[in-house]
C-alpha cells in the first residue's frame, strides 16, 4: 500500500502484517461481554444529563431570563466547544494508554460537570459548566469503540456495539423517566440560598443527584480488563512474537481517511445528515410534546422514557439479527448495507411523526423511525472499526464523533430553533421545523448511505482475500 509520512519516518501501511497468525488470542467472550456491558452502562450515564436537560429546558430559560436561541447554545454548542478546541488531539490518549483509565476519569468528569449545572446562575456559569460535560464525554466514544474492537473478533463486533447502543437508548430513557421522577417529587420544593452559591431550585437538585450517579460507574469500569490491541497496523512487527504498536499521527490519520475516502466519505457525510436531524430532535424534542400538546414535562418524560425503554431490546435484537443474516449470505457489505436499508425505512416515519394529531401517535411514529436507526448503528460503528487500523481507531473514532458533536451536537439545536423562529415564525410552529428538517436530512443521508455499500464491499473483500480478520 501507500506510504503515510509521520513526523519521525515513513512507516508503511502494511495489512499483511497484522495477518491471523501475528494476533494474540481474543479474550474469553464471557470477560468480552461484562466489558460491552459496562460500557453500555457508561454510554448510559452519559446520556443522564442529555435527557434530564430536554426536559428542564423551560425552567432554566425561565429562571436564567433566556430565549430559544440562548437555550440552543447550552443545548448544543456548549458541550461541543471542547471538541473544537482539543478534542481530536486529544483522542491520541485512546491511542497510546490505558482505555480503562481512560475511561473511569472521564466518567468523573463529566459527572462533576453535571452536577456543576446544578449550581449555575446565569447563562455563563451554566455554560461553562456544560463544556466540562463536553470534555468529559470527548473520547468516551472513541474509548468504547477501540476497547470493542479489541475485545471481539469483527463477526461479533456488532453484537458488541448492539448492546453498547442498549446503553444508549437505556441512558435516554432512564434519564427522561428519571427525570420525570425527580421532577415530580422536586416540584415546588421552595428555593434554598446557600453562602457563596445564591439560590439554588428545584431543577438545580435535578442536576445536582444526577451528577452522583457517575461514581459508581466509575467503580464499575475500573473493574474491567484492558484487552490487547489488534487488527490494522501501520508497522510491521519486530519480530513473530511481538508487534511495533505506536499511535498514529493526527496527519497520518488525515491522509489515510483521503486515501480511502471513498469509504469514509459516505459513513461522515450521513452522519452529518442524520445528526443535525437528530441532535435538534432530542434538544427540542420534549418541548415540541409541551407546545404542540400541552404536556407537562414530567408527562413527556414518562411516555418518552417508557417508549425508549421498551425499544431497547428489540433494537439490540434486531441488529443482531439483520447483520448476522446479511453476513451469513455472503454479502460482504453486510454493513453497509444494513445501515442504508435502516435509515431509508426511518425516514418516512421521522418525517410524519411530528404532523399527527396526538401526542400517542406522535410517539409511535417516532419510536417506530427511531427503532429503524438503532437496528442500523451497530453496522456504521462495526464498519468503521472493522477497515481502520488498530493504530488510529481512537483518532479516527475521534474524528467520527467530532463531526457528529460539532454538526449534530454543535448545530443541531441551534439550526432547529433557527427554522422554528425565521423560518416557521413562531415558536408555536416548532413541529413544522422538526417535519422539514426530516423531510430533506433523511433522504439525503438514506442516498449518501446507498452509494457507499459498493467501495466498502470492495475493501472488504480485498482484506479478506489478505487474510485480515473481517
């Protein structure tokens, strides 16, 4: 293959290097699978504050004195800012140490940061505390991934990633009925004035418990095993029983994604569609179910995190099930193929759903295009995994989750509230905003999808015929 230069020497993108008999045996799945578990319980706390803070968005701009696009940046930006600023470099930690380290500091983190927002009084002091957030939850991604791709071969890694999306649709359902708990039970709790910090109410408690929940996660994840690195190299091994391992530049990352664009190319490019669509969803989502239909929040909170809840499962399965029958059938684009299949069956559902006349079908319209999408983020994650190299997979990962942080995270929220205020002109009219988004981001990432299905299954191929594990 091409040769990538490094800052130090011109290291060759050898495949063959890494072929089945220079790998070190892949651990027990009994120790593969507790790991998927617990990082799907870290996913899961992550998503904690995400959930609790859609439903809180109206008494925070009420008694921080904000607007819609205010809300938008605490929403949205704030906790994307750290991505900009370091946290691709900063991915090279994924590369180079101990992920399970990693991945417990982070979890405090982030956690920290949460209960941070519980003691904000203005929109600075709330700001800065959801950038922590943001740093914090940065290369958890990237860490879950590479521990992943580590932990099982490539024919179960979806599997692995299936039950790691568990901890995501669990993470937001258990936030929304958390939520709604804490909420009820909080609600009208006089303000307290404490010295130093002012007054705190009662979403500030919210806020505050929820930030406690990441200490026994980070317990939980110092419990795990860091497995052997593998797959992909950029070097070749020293000798039969040991293997050159360094972590890949940021620039040999950069010229490795071009030289294979036509693979990544497709997998970046939807994500940017379907996360600008779905990070403004789940911004706006709760508040669109108040505005609309008049539900409390603690309502939305209920029936959303029930629906979640209930999806979880199914979702796990379904992913489960798709991948293996592609798989099993030869086709070697089974990831891809999923994944485009996945997001053309959601689009319609996503499009209609905020159009119905009740809230209840509302939320089956939704669950139904949201259940389509986890049964196909597995494959996107395995496809990704699967043709980088062991070397880049944290950066590359890094890369990933920055586009969708910084498009999806970064403007999803902000671009939603700019089609309900100048586009729609009334926030009023914020479900018209949700349908129009769907209906040009969903058929744009279903067709970016479709056209990647074909260099991917070439890739494959041709590192299978290698003799790489696929």
């Amino acid at each position: 293959m091409n040769e990538i230069k490094s800052g130090r020497a011109h290291a060759p993108l050898s495949e063959a290097a890494m072929a089945p008999g220079a790998q070190p045996a892949w651990p027990p799945l009994r120790q593969a699978y507790y790991a998927a578990w617990v990082l799907a319980a870290v996913q899961m706390c992550a998503q904690l504050n995400n959930g609790v803070m859609s439903l809180l968005v109206e008494p925070v701009k009420r008694d921080l004195g904000l607007t819609d696009m205010q809300m938008s940046y605490l929403l949205g930006f704030s906790t994307v800012l750290f991505y900009v600023v370091i946290g691709i470099p900063a991915a090279r930690l994924v590369d180079r140490h101990n992920r399970k380290w990693l991945t417990a500091g982070a979890v405090l983190v982030w956690s920290g940061a949460t209960a941070a927002c519980g003691f904000a009084q203005n929109f600075w002091q709330f700001f800065a505390a959801r950038f922590g957030i943001g740093a914090g939850e940065s290369i958890n991604g990237p860490l879950a991934y590479s521990l992943m791709a580590d932990y099982f071969p490539p024919e179960k890694l979806p599997r692995a990633i299936a039950i790691y999306n568990v901890g995501f649709t669990g993470g937001t359902a258990i936030s929304l009925l958390l939520g709604a708990l804490m909420i009820h039970i909080l609600n009208g709790l006089p303000t307290v004035t404490l010295p130093l910090l002012g007054v705190v109410r009662d979403w500030q408690f919210v806020f505050i418990l929820n930030g406690l929940v990441g200490i026994p996660i980070a317990l939980l994840v110092a419990s795990i095993a860091e497995p052997k690195r593998r797959g992909l190299s950029l070097v070749q091994p020293q000798s039969s029983g040991q293997s050159a391992h360094r972590a890949a530049t940021l620039r040999e990352v950069f010229a490795y994604f071009l030289l294979h664009w036509r693979i990544y190319g497709p997998i970046f490019l939807g994500l940017c569609f379907t996360s600008l669509h779905m990070f403004g969803m789940a911004a706006w989502g709760a508040v669109f179910y108040m505005r609309s239909y008049g539900w409390a929040p603690a309502t939305v909170g209920l029936y959303s995190g029930l629906l979640s809840l209930a999806l979880a499962v199914p979702s796990l399965l379904g992913a489960i099930w798709i991948s293996d029958w592609f798989r099993n059938r030869g086709h070697a684009d089974a990831n891809m193929r999923v994944l485009a299949i996945g997001f053309s069956l959601s689009a319609p559902f996503m499009i209609l759903g905020p159009l119905m006349p009740s809230p209840l079908l509302a939320l089956a319209m939704g669950g139904i295009g949201s259940a389509c999408m986890l049964f196909a983020a597995p494959s996107l994650n395995a496809a990704m995994q699967i043709v980088t190299p062991n070397e880049m997979r944290g950066q590359m990962t890094a890369l990933y989750l920055f586009t969708m942080s910084a498009i999806g995270g970064g403007l999803g929220p902000t671009y939603m509230a700019f089609l309900t205020e100048h586009v729609w002109g009334d926030p009023m009219l914020l479900r018209y905003a949700l349908a129009t988004s769907a209906a040009i981001l969903f058929p744009l990432s279903a067709i970016t999808y479709w056209s990647g299905m074909k260099p991917y299954g070439v890739r494959i191929r041709a590192m299978k015929a290698a003799g790489l594990p696929v």
